[in-house]
C-alpha cells in the first residue's frame, strides 16, 4: 500500500502546517473537531492524513454532489492517480470508486442510508464530517448515528470540519457525558476586503418572490463592477450569489445581453457534472473574463479559482415548515450574516478581492446571524424513518446537537404511519425498512412502489423525478410539465431523465401496463394523500380548493376547471394566486374519483356524525375523504351516537346548554354548600363534578335527549336527586333547608351561595319588621354556616347586612328607625325591638 504523499498533496496550503497537531491529536483521540477558513486545504489535506494513519477507507462526508464530486476530482488529480481509483466519490446516481479506494468523498444521505444495511461501518476506519457549520439535516442525523457507532467501534475515528461552526456544540455532541471531543482551531490571516454597498432601488421581495426588478438591479450592478474589474485585472473573475436555480438563470439571461464579452456560467445543482466541473477547474490563462452565477451551493463548499470580485444579493433559499398546515416548502428569506461572510470570503482566498452588496448596511445589519439549523425548519419523514430503521425512534438515546422538534417529529411519525412504515411504538416495519432504502422522500418512495404496478413503471418514476427534482411547473400544472421535460433539451430536462432512469431500474417491471398522462394525478395521490384536493369555489381570476388535511388553496389556470386535485406542492402566499385562501398551488394533476378510491382508501370514512345542536340532537351520513366533505344527508341518530353527541356538546360548551329551573338552581347551590363544609359522601355539583358524572346522574335525560326529546323538556330537578347519597340524603332538608321561618311566621327562601365561592354564606332576605326580638342568628349544616340576613324595608329595599341580629338591635336599629319611621310611618318601628311583636303587616293591620 503506497502511502499518500501529503508533502506534494498539501503544496502551498495553509492548513499543512496544523497536520502535526492534528495528527497528535488524533494519536489519543478518536473524535475530532477542525475548525478552520475556506481555502485553507482542510478537504484535501485531512482525509490522506487519515487514510495515511490506518489501512481501511476513509469516508469524507459533503452535503452536496457537486462538492463530492470536486474535491475527489482534486484530491485525485494532487495524488496523481485515476478518479476511482485510491481516490472516488458516490453520489445519488453516480459512482466513480472501487475496492481499492481508500478516500471515498460521498453525499451525507449516501452514508446515511448505507448504514441502514452496514451499520458497524466495516472496512471503514474513520469518517470526516465536512462542512458541519450548514447544519444539513443529514449531517445532524450523522453525528447521532456515529456517536453511537462509536460506543461500539472505539477504534472508529470521526472528524468533524467546516470554516466556521459551534465548536463547542459540535465537540459535545461527538464526545462523551465526561470528556468532549478536542478542538482543533486553524486560523490565517484573511487578505483584504472591501465592502461595498448597492442597495436597489425597488423591493427585492414581493408575494411571488424575487422581483423583476432586484433581478435587474443585480444583473446592471454585476455588469458595471465586471467591466470595471476586467480593465484593471483581466486574470479576474466575478461571483454572484442569488437565491435559487430560476435567479441564477435570470440574472445569467440579463448578464449574456448586457456583457457579451463575458463568459457568463451558471452553477448550481442542477446542471450537468461536466458543466459544474468546467467551472471548478477555473479557466485557462489569457481565456475569457468570467462571470459565474451561482446558487448557495458555491458558499463555502468549494473553492471557485480566480475569483477576486463577489456581487452579493444576500438572499438565500431554505425548507421552512408551515406549522397550521403541516407542510414544508422552500421560502425566500435574507440570508444570514455568517452565510453572507462566507460568500464575501470567496473573493479574498487567493488574494485581496472586494465584495458588493445589493442591500443598505441597515437591511444588511437586521438579517440573522447565522442560518437556521434544517432541523428546526425542515419536514422530519425522512429523518424519523431513517432513526425508526436504525433503531432509535425520535433520535431517542442518540448524542445529537440538538434534538427534533417535538411538533414536526409528531407530524412526521403521522406520515410513517399513515405509510404502513412504522408501528405503534415507532419502530420500523418490513414495508418501512423498504422505503428507507429507495433514496427519496418516503411518500416518494411509496408512490414510486405502488404505483409502477398500476401506471407503469416508467410513467411512475417520470412523476417522482418531477416531484423529486424541484423542477418550476409552469401554471402548477404537473402533467403539462411532464410533456415539456420529456421533449426538452434544457439542463432540468437532462437531469430529469437521468434522475427518472434511476428510479424505473429500483422497481420490478411491470409487463402489459402503460398509462400516459392520465396516470399522473394517481402517482402524486400515492405520494400525497392527505393533498388529495376538491374544487370549493371558482371566480374568474382562479379557483379555491380544500384539500383532504383541512387547508385551502388556490390556483390559477387550467387546473381551475377540474373537480378533483392531487397536490404535489402547496405554499403559503398572498394576492390573487391564492384566491383568498392564504396558500397557492404550486404543482398539481387531475385526479379521477376512482383514483382518489384507490389513492387514499385509508383516508375515506363513511359515518353517521350527530350534533347536539339548537337543543335537540341532529344526525347526518357523511362520506368524507379527511376534511372533505363528499355526500351528507339527514338520518336518525342512533341511541349511542345520540348520547356520544350530548356528551360531546356538554364537553365543549358546558352545562349552560341546559335550561336551569330556579328550584334544580336552588337544589345544586344547597349540594353545593353541603360539599362545601361536609365533604363526602355530598356529591360535587360543579360543572367539572356534574360533566364527570353524567352516567350517574343524567343517564335516562341522556337517553332522551338522543331519541329527540327538546332540552327544555328536561327536569334537572329530579335528576340532581340521583346525586343524594344514602342514607344521609333524609337529612336534606334538615341540614340546608329550601326555606327559614322567621318570628313573624313567615317561611322565607334561603339563597343559596353560587358554586365555587369559599367564603360566601346562605342569604335571607327579609323585612325587618318580621324579626322583632329575634337574638338568636339561625345556623345551617349542623351548626357550621351562620345565615347571613338582608333586612329590607317595607317597600323591600336594603336597610342593613348582618349575621349578629343581636348586636343589630342593640346598636345600628335606633339609626335606621329614625331615617325610616318618617319615610314609612304606616309601619312600627318601636322604641324597643326586643319587646315588639314581628309582623308582616302595617300597624293598623296589624292592630286590627
């Protein structure tokens, strides 16, 4: 085994001179963490340092293919060896490595699903973790994995890498509770930077996207810095930075006319391997000036040569999940400030470069401070089956950086189960193990195995290519763009059919069945069932659609006409593409009735749903297809739907939906107090005690209101009496009388205090003139709650509130007899209360 020549390797990179420190490290270490500036050679020189320490491969992680790609393509070309050979690369559909590579770079997915069928990793001595500072969701779901790979290999080594990171996040994560992983920071001196400032004149963002005129303003600001830099260093080239593939597309569009002497190159994801290669390899000496387009994808990743000039237009595109619906979409957003250092950094890696920023430093200033982690944004349904596969559903027992979020973990393990991929406990079934093993998106996958046996193989994966491949649907109409890739020339055409290829060759043929365009809606439906969608409403400027998971959407075009959707993509967004419904269609087909059937049986339901509702229970057959309503009709509700109703309704609006007769009012409030001050066996009668008792106390009115009796037919009165414990209930009215006979021999009512009230004591109201010479205040509940007394005036209004009519009479009677004996001298109002006789009546009556 010849060993790599890290000496020629590492020729005039900085990073060569931590190699010894590195390597010490490493000599007592099995975990890693490398911190250190783009450009400094840590990809290139790292992995042959490993690959020289031990003879089994070297596994270098990167969150993109075209990274993956490059970085084997340069290591090979350093080592002087065939691409394939001591150095290769997997990524998603291309393979260039063999038994005999030692340093193969692949994709994060690439190694995570690989663990699912080798999770000792054997053969593999140690795997570096690049670019970790991006917080790829992969990425994340690696460092769980191998931390726990490593309990059991100690001899495994894991280096984690990346310019700028959590180091300390990243060092517990990989190391152990006692011992974090050791740091190995590697810092130059940065060249030069200048800043420049090109805000735009109009918004950069609107409800659609990027503007015409943001891309416009790039494209003139690119075009004036690339003609200035070309006349004072020919040898430079240009980067530009936007958001997405369709920027990229349009701000090169604008360039190509406006500078023509420019080379002008695209780079992102989706173009062939030979074009991104062209432009990582640099252009010749005395070629063309260049100016490269570029996605994300060149921001810290790879290493453009020559670049001495970055125009900046410090946007980004990201997966955010829309919690109220439950879906992930990719959003424009500003782009971080650490994403925006790394991308100004590329101008300055071979020499003092300068970078222009289409923003004012204000909206530079308000932007995040670094991206957020995939993790907290992203759809989980991938991450959660891949963890059910390997054993820790949740990520539960893993050292992770930070765990999943417990809202879209919830979602996600929703969507495993609705795919027959996991159990009740979580843990992966056969049919789950199988999806986690085509590299797509779970529903993707289910809709690729399902559906090839009803379309075809070759219709079926064509859609999940599409669906896959963040293709633009012009109009959301999927099948017409599916009629444009399969005759078109462009790069997403290309990539499209290499992409559908490898999909038809990971499903068995299907001899004798072909669908055309008609198959579409159906292969989507699979993927998507819970987007199955029906038209609710249509106005000229587009149509609403509610789909089967209860959100509304709308859409523009000739999807508008059609009955019945099956939803690929839907965004939340604004103005007229959302017909009012705060979402809009972005990827759709039609959908036929027996497709749906077929599609989402699991989702279809056919039931009598009854109501408690304008105080009588209501029934009605509904067929639904999730929140889809298909067909209802009036229908009598059976007696256990009739009780489940009322239950049901009480639950959610209380027992306020009764009517309260004042004497089933007064028996609860007297309950009410005996539970108060004795406890039990007295029955809890407030609506939680009532509410939980229902069966008990209420079971043959349940019964009645279901078979269609009107509610204010119902006597709550007999039906409390259900609650009085026995024996004890004789003692009712001895204990809380309904009524107080006062010296006058009238039999006064006893109000009752409210429920809930700790303090609140039973309330006569009565005349003053009844209860002459009474001393004694009268005490209920065997003593324990003195009534408290309202004593009125004749004509019935409050004179005094007391709970002592002994110290009343001594004391606050000689104030109220002199304000009251001239305003109502009809009455008595005697000197001497305690000698006068109670009466109802006036004097003469009285007398008479």
């Amino acid at each position: 085994m010849t060993a790599f020549d890290l000496d020629a390797i590492g020729a005039g990179l900085s990073f060569a001179a931590a190699l010894d420190e590195l390597s010490a490290v490493l000599d007592t270490r099995t975990a890693v963490v490398v911190s250190a500036p783009p450009g400094t050679g840590k990809t290139t020189l790292v992995p042959p340092l490993l690959a020289s320490r031990s003879p089994g491969r070297v596994i270098v992680t990167q969150p993109r293919r075209v990274a993956a790609r490059a970085a084997a393509r340069r290591l090979a070309h350093l080592d002087g060896t065939p691409l394939g050979t001591r150095v290769g690369f997997t990524v998603r559909g291309e393979r260039s490595a063999g038994p005999a590579t030692r340093i193969e770079f692949v994709t994060a997915g690439v190694l995570l699903r690989r663990m699912l069928d080798d999770p000792g990793l054997d053969g593999v001595d140690a795997v570096i973790l690049d670019e970790v500072h991006e917080r790829a969701l992969e990425t994340d779901l690696l460092i769980g994995l191998l931390s726990e790979v490593r309990e059991l290999r100690d001899d495994l080594v894991v280096v984690a890498m990346s310019a700028t990171l959590d180091a300390a996040r990243i060092s517990d994560a990989l190391g152990t509770e006692a011992l974090p992983a050791p740091v190995v920071d590697h810092e130059v001196p940065a060249f030069p930077l200048t800043e420049r400032w090109e805000p735009s004149p109009t918004p950069r963002l609107d409800e659609r996207g990027v503007t015409r005129g943001f891309l416009d303003h790039i494209a003139r600001t690119t075009a004036d810095a690339t003609r200035e830099l070309t006349r004072t260093d020919p040898a430079a080239d240009v980067l530009v930075f936007a958001p997405g593939v369709r920027e990229v597309s349009e701000i090169a569009r604008r360039l190509r006319d406006t500078v023509p002497d420019v080379d002008v190159r695209e780079l992102h994801g989706r173009i062939p391997s030979a074009e991104q290669d062209a432009v990582i390899r640099g252009r010749r000496a005395g070629a063309t000036p260049r100016v490269i387009v570029t996605t994300s994808l060149a921001e810290s990743s790879l290493t453009v040569p020559g670049v001495r000039l970055v125009v900046d237009s410090c946007l980004s595109r990201h997966p955010q999940r829309d919690a109220s619906r439950g879906m992930t979409g990719l959003v424009t957003t500003a782009a971080s400030r650490s994403s925006c250092v790394q991308r100004a950094g590329r101008a300055t890696r071979q020499g003092p470069g300068t970078v222009i920023r289409c923003v004012d430093e204000r909206t530079y200033a308000a932007a995040p401070v670094r991206p957020v982690a995939e993790i907290a944004v992203s759809d989980l349904a991938d991450a959660a089956l891949l963890l059910a596969c390997w054993g820790a559903p949740g990520g539960a027992g893993l050292r992770m950086i930070e765990p999943l979020p417990a809202a879209s973990l919830t979602d996600a393990l929703s969507v495993l189960r609705g795919l027959g991929a996991i159990d009740d406990q979580g843990h992966a079934t056969a049919d789950g193990r199988a999806l986690a093993r085509i590299p797509a998106d779970p529903r993707l996958a289910r809709a690729l195995r399902d559906g090839s046996p009803i379309v075809g193989a070759r219709l079926t994966a064509e859609v999940v290519a599409l669906l896959g491949g963040d293709v633009r649907v012009a109009e959301a109409d999927a099948a017409q763009a599916l009629v444009t890739l399969r005759g078109g020339r462009t790069p997403d055409a290309r990539r499209w059919r290499s992409d559908a290829d490898r999909l038809e060759r990971l499903v068995a043929p299907a001899p004798g069945v072909r669908s055309d365009l008609d198959g579409v809606g159906l292969v989507i439906a699979l993927a998507f069932p819970d987007r199955i969608a029906q038209r609710v409403d249509r106005t000229a400027e587009g149509a609403t659609f509610l789909l089967a998971s209860g959100t509304r959407a709308g859409v523009q075009g000739p999807l508008a006409a059609v009955e019945w959707l099956a939803v690929a993509d839907v965004a939340r967004a604004s103005g007229r593409a959302a017909a009012g419904s705060g979402a809009v269609i972005r990827s759709a087909a039609a959908l036929s009735e027996g497709q749906l059937e077929r599609a989402a049986g699991h989702l279809m339901t056919d039931r009598v749903e009854a109501e408690f509702t304008g105080g009588r229970v209501q029934a009605r057959r509904e067929r639904r297809v999730g929140a889809i309503l298909r067909s209802s009709a009036p229908v009598r509700a059976s007696a256990e739907e009739g009780r489940d109703a009322v239950r049901r309704a009480l639950r959610r609006d209380g027992l306020g939906l009764f009517t309260w007769t004042g004497g089933a009012d007064a028996l609860r409030r007297r309950l009410g107090l005996l539970h108060r001050e004795l406890g039990l066996p007295w029955p809890e009668v407030s609506d939680a005690g009532l509410l939980d008792a229902l069966d008990t106390w209420l079971a043959p009115e349940l019964d009645a209101l279901a078979a269609g009796t009107s509610v204010a037919r119902l006597d709550l009165t007999s039906a409390l009496r259900r609650l009085l414990p026995w024996p004890e209930a004789s003692r009712l009215d001895e204990l809380a009388p309904e009524r107080l006979e006062v010296p006058s021999g009238s039999r006064i009512r006893i109000d009752y205090p409210e429920l809930g009230d700790p303090t609140a004591r039973p309330v006569v109201a009565v005349k003053l003139q009844e209860c002459f010479g009474w001393a004694q205040t009268p005490r209920l509940v065997d003593g324990r709650t003195p009534v408290l007394f309202h004593l009125l005036s004749p004509a019935g209004h409050p004179l005094a509130v007391t709970d002592d009519l002994a110290s009343f009479w001594s004391g606050p009677y000689s104030q109220v007899r002199a304000e009251m004996r001239g305003r109502y001298p009809k009455h008595p109002w005697p000197e001497d209360p305690w000698a006068a006789t109670p009466t109802r009546h006036t004097k003469k009556r009285a007398a008479g």
